[in-house]
C-alpha cells in the first residue's frame, strides 16, 4: 500500500481547498462507516470545505441514521463537480461509482481505499488490501499516519463499517487484528449494544412479515452429483409496495437465507426495475462467489458477492446455477465439509 503518497496526497490539500468523498452504490455500512469516519477525521485535521456522498438517491437506509457525520453528506447532484481530493471508498471499481464517475478525472487526486480482491485499481493512489477485513481498517490505518487520534465519531462510524463486514466478528476475516482494532474502538467510550441493536437488530413490523412472505417462498436445490446445493429466494418491487417498505430493508434477507444448513451457496434475487435484479451471493466455503459474480458482470469477495441480473428472476438464478461448477475451490477438503455426523465432535 502506498501509505506515504496518500498521506502526502491529503496534507498538500490547500487550507480552502475541496475534498468529495465518494461510496460506491447502496453504500453499506462499511461504505457509510468508512467514508463518515474518514471525513470526521479530516474534519478534525481542519479540512473545511469537504462534502461526503454516494451515487443514486441521497437516501441514507435507516440502520445508519445515527452514525456520526452524516451532516457531512450531501445529494450527488451537489458534489464538488472538480474537488481538489477526492476519495473514494470500498468499491472494487469504477462502475459501482454511478454518475460520480467522472470526478475521478476532474478531481486534482483521486485516492482509492479499498478491501476487495478485485479492485481494479481505477484512481491514481491506492490503498487497496484484500487481506483487510473492512475499508475501515485501512481507514484507521490512514488517520493514524495522519496523526488524527480516535475520537467516539470516528470509532463509532469505524465499529459500524468493521461489525457490517465482518459478520459481527462471525466471518474467517475476523483476525486478532481485527480485534485489537475493535478493541481501540471500544476504548473511546461507544456503546455495542446500542450500536448493534440500531445497525443489526431494528426493523419495521412491516419488514418481519415481508421477510415471512418471501422467506416462505425460498427453494432449496440439494447438491446433484457434482453439482452444489443451492438455496434462493427473490423479491420484487411489489412484495416492497405490499408491506410499505423501502428496498434496503432487504439487504439483511440474505443473512436468514445463508443459514440453510444443506446449501453450500445461498442467494437473494431482488428486483430493483421491471427486468433488474440486485443479486446477493453467500458460499459457505466450497464455492468461490466472486467468480460467479464477475462472470455474470459484479464483483465481490470469496465467500460475498453480488452483481446486477436482467431478465425475470427465474432467468437470473438460471445463470448462477451456469456458473457454479467452474466455481468451486480446489478439491478435497470440501469432502469433509460434506461429512455429516450425528455424533458431535
Ligand atoms: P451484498 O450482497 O451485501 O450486496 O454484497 C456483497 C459483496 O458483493 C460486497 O462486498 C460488494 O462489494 C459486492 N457486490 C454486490 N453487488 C455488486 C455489484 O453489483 N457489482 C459488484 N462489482 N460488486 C457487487
Ligand atoms: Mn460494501
Ligand atoms: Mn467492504
């Protein structure tokens, strides 16, 4: 990583200059967390003239309603057109950038902080780390060579981005490093539980049911020879019309899904147009998501991925089913994986 050319990329910021910080897409809370904090950090290092934001519709998803620094955000159509810095976090490339795109040329820097193995090392510095569980792990990594200590803001918007993406410490990403980092967090004084229970634990009597509907219409496909077990679901615009509810709520769909003890692969199709789908994508160990995704045009990580479908949903799941077999990981230990024994170890 090329820690002394960013920091010397965000020191030589002029005093009135202009720094665009940038997420990708359906920003997450590792996207939200990341750029937030980050932001809250340059804010204390006197940056004055800095905007936050993330292409789409200016809605932040309502678990993230109360992380710090979301005055910092601002609608894309009101973006710096041509920032001074702009910086960009957690997105593998430039097509999960929407119409903000174009700032990476207009923008008199464009620094990229990023975790995914794919990252397409779009922008002129990078500090891209797949081994990093989160963004916010090569934030902090940032703020620390900048000299900017945590604050509870700033530890509050990293905790966010660090317990999204790692499951809540649940995920193999989930290193003593990433302890130790959770634990420097903590030491400002922020609450998990309160955190938590907004971030995870929340959601309209609305969202229950229509997480029942579309739950109960879930198909498992059990592993044919040589084939994976595959367990799915979708839901359309209507199921969210229906039950009153905005298309984020959805994104946790897929963490009830991924516990289908018989499936190796788990996958939520969601519609987000007529002929569109958000597609989400769990594997348990034995199949490599990531390249499912980028052979159907997304991206992820090894065992997270998503991409964008066209057609009807039966027509999306149809492709990822094409792709399953040339994505398995190696041989022989998924064997083991399959053993099943009524005899606990
Ligand atoms: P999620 O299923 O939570 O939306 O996304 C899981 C992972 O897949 C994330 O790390 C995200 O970077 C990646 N991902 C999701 N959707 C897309 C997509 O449409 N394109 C790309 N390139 N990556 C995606
Ligand atoms: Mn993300
Ligand atoms: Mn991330």
């Amino acid at each position: 990583a090329d820690w002394a050319a960013a920091v010397d990329a965000v020191r030589q910021v002029p005093a009135d200059g202009r720094v665009l910080l940038i997420c990708h897409v359906n920003p997450d809370g590792d996207a939200l967390g990341s750029m937030l904090g980050f932001g809250l950090g340059l804010r204390r290092l006197g940056v004055r003239r800095l905007q936050a934001t993330f292409p789409g519709p200016p809605e932040v998803p309502e678990p993230f309603h109360g992380l710090p620094g979301l005055d910092l955000l601002v609608p894309a159509t009101e973006a710096y057109p041509d920032p001074d810095l702009v910086v960009c976090f957690d997105a593998a490339s430039a097509s999960r950038l929407g119409d903000l795109v174009d700032r990476l040329d207009t923008a008199g820097t464009a620094l990229v902080l990023d975790h995914h193995a794919s990252n397409t090392r779009f922008g002129g510095i990078h500090l891209v780390d797949p081994a990093a569980a989160a963004t916010s792990v090569v934030v902090e990594g940032l703020l620390d060579r900048l000299g900017v200590p945590l604050d509870a803001g700033i530890a509050e918007c990293l905790y966010v981005a660090l317990t999204t993406d790692t499951g809540s410490f649940r995920f193999e990403a989930t290193t003593p490093a990433v302890h130790e980092m959770a634990a420097r967090l903590l030491a400002t004084g922020i609450r998990p539980g309160d955190i938590s229970r907004r971030v995870f634990d929340h959601r309209p009597f609305g969202a229950v049911r229509l997480f029942g509907e579309v739950l109960g219409r879930a198909r498992l496909e059990p592993p044919a020879a040589g084939g994976r077990g595959l367990v799915w679901t979708y839901a359309t615009l209507d199921d969210l019309a229906r039950h009153g509810q905005r298309p984020y709520v959805l994104e946790a769909l897929i963490d009830s899904v991924r516990c289908t003890a018989e499936a190796d692969v788990s996958c939520v199709v969601k519609q987000v147009a007529a002929e569109e789908w958000a597609v989400s994508l769990r594997s348990k160990g034995a199949v490599d998501v990531s390249r499912v995704a980028v052979a159907l045009g997304g991206g992820g990580h090894r065992f997270a991925a998503g991409f964008t479908g066209r057609g009807t949903a039966d027509e999306v799941v149809e492709r990822i089913r094409g792709q399953l077999d040339d994505a398995v990981i190696g041989g022989g230990d998924q064997q083991e994986q399959r053993r099943v024994s009524v005899f606990p170890r």
